[in-house]
C-alpha cells in the first residue's frame, strides 16, 4: 500500500509539473510575440531546439536504435506536422490576437474535443450527461471570448485569435489519438512517439516558415525582440520538455484521471495574468468557472462509468 501511495504521489507530482509548463507557457508565448517575434519565427525557435532536446532524451533512455521509423516515416511526418506545426503555428499567431487566459481555457476543452473525436470516428453519439457538460462548457467559453458583449463574434481580431487557438487545440486532439495508436498497436514508448513526430514535424515547421518568409507573411525577429524575449524563448523551449513528464504521470494514473489536471491550466494561467496586472472582468472569471465545473463534472461522470465496467 505504501509504495503504491507513493507511485502515486510521484505521478501526480509529473502531472503538475506539466500543467505548470503549460500554464506559463501561454503567457510566454503571448509577451514574446508583443515583443516582435512573430508566430512563424517563434514556433521555428521553439522546436528545432525542443525537437532536438527530447530526441536527445530518447537516445539516452532507450538508445539509437530506438530513433528509427522502422517504415512509418510517412505517417510520423504527417500526423507530427498536424501536431506540432499546426498547434504551434495556430497558438502563437492565434495568441497575437487573443491572450493566454483564453488560450489556456480552449486548450481545456482537449477532453471534450477528444470525446467527440472519438464519437466521429466511432460513428458513436455521447448520451445525454455529457452532451449537457459539453454545452455547459461551450456556453463558459462563449462567456470567456466574448465578455459577455455578444457583438464581439463579428468577426473582431480577439475572435479571430481565439478560432485559431481553436483550430490549435483540435490538431493536438488528433495527434494525440494518433499517438495513442502508435503507442498502444505499435507498441512504442510514448517518448519514442513524441520525438520522432517532433522531429519529422519540425521538416515541416521550416518549410513552412521559409515559404512565409519569402513571401511576406513573416519577418526574422530583429535583435532587440529577441533580447526582450529571451527569457520567454527559453521556457518555450524547456517546456517542450513537459511531455515526458505528462507521459509518465499518464502511464501510472491512467487518461482519465490525468486528463482531469487540464483543467488546472487555465487558472495557473489567470493567476500569472494577474500578477502580471492584466484586466481580468467577472464575466470572464464566471465563463472559466463555468467551463471548469463543466470539465470536472464530465471528467467524473466518465470515471464513475469507468468503475462501473
């Protein structure tokens, strides 16, 4: 019993140091691109060092032989484009429009947004408890766009930022099921999966940027952006890291647990806004509860059913 309890504590410690990654991630991606780094550069910056960070990770714990695609380079480089490009991308050109509370609350929504993947694929429909949690926090993040001013939906730049961010969030749900598959037919290590996609996808994150670059939708960030910034750089890069982390508090609590320290993220993330002394209306504040109560209602319905299996 004691080592059990004690397995679990270390895992629950591996989960919150991910959610706390997380959580000032956001706010350090949202200041470097108010200090000039454009989301091109800025997702460019962020994983060819953190692409090279955890596949130095993976030779260490499991050695060269485990950094082969063994003929799945195709699919690594598809689904780690969808994952890493495309969250990436999204997040910090969405976050030059939105802010990192709202970031982080639409990132919360990965459960919900995981389930309903699930469903489609499935071609299965949720039943009544969750369709209502699901509407429950769909009508907080509504309250958190829009801060109550419904006028806001016409197409406003903060709108824009937050479908993107999104947009973001819906790439990682699909990575991630396509990481579990890998994990779970394949029977590869979840670090093993996250470095080779991080590192194919990254292929694509240049190309991508040189292609914006040249034709103008992105700029090199001048020297005094990246001064400005370099403190933020460097947490955008080491919380690359937090995946490892997240990997083993998952493996040891299970998704369904582990999927419910999502939800500390947004408010570690309204915390740093507010010692920031960013302006933070009720109205935002009720939309986070809102959709936080929804999460957690959802997170526990579905473990109740989980024991009852």
């Amino acid at each position: 019993m004691g080592i059990n309890r004690q397995f679990s504590c270390k895992s629950i410690v591996y989960l919150l140091i991910t959610v706390v990654g997380w959580g000032i991630m956001y706010p350090a991606s949202k200041h470097a691109v108010s200090s000039g780094i454009d989301g091109y550069y800025l997702t460019f910056i962020r994983y060819v060092l953190g692409a090279v960070l955890v596949s130095v990770i993976l030779i260490i714990l499991e050695g060269k032989k485990s950094y082969q695609t063994e003929g799945k380079t195709l699919l690594l480089w598809f689904f780690g484009s969808i994952g890493f490009a495309g969250l990436n991308f999204l997040t910090f050109i969405g976050i030059g429009y939105s802010s990192a509370e709202h970031a982080t609350i639409i990132l919360a929504l990965m459960p919900l947004l995981s389930l309903a993947l699930t469903c489609i694929i499935h071609r299965s429909f949720p039943d009544s408890k969750t369709c209502f949690c699901m509407l429950l926090a769909f009508t907080g993040i509504v309250l958190v766009i829009t801060n109550g001013n419904f006028s806001h939906l016409r197409a406003s730049s903060s709108f824009i930022g937050d479908l993107l961010l999104l947009a973001a969030t819906i790439c990682w749900v699909i990575y991630t099921y396509f990481a579990n598959i890998m994990i779970s037919v394949y029977g590869w290590s979840a670090l093993r999966v996250t470095a080779l996609s991080s590192s194919l996808g990254t292929l694509s994150i240049i190309f991508i940027t040189i292609a914006a670059t040249l034709f103008g939708y992105a700029s090199y960030p001048n020297f005094q952006a990246m001064a400005a910034s370099k403190f933020d750089i460097f947490i955008l890069v080491i919380t690359t890291l937090v995946i490892i982390s997240w990997n083993a508090g998952i493996k040891a609590l299970g998704t369904i647990n582990g999927v419910l320290f999502v939800n500390l993220v947004p408010v570690i993330s309204y915390i740093i806004g507010l010692l920031q002394g960013h302006h933070v209306s009720y109205i935002g504040v009720l939309g986070m509860v809102i959709t936080l109560i929804a999460l957690i209602m959802n997170n526990l319905y579905m473990r109740k059913n989980q024991a009852d299996i």
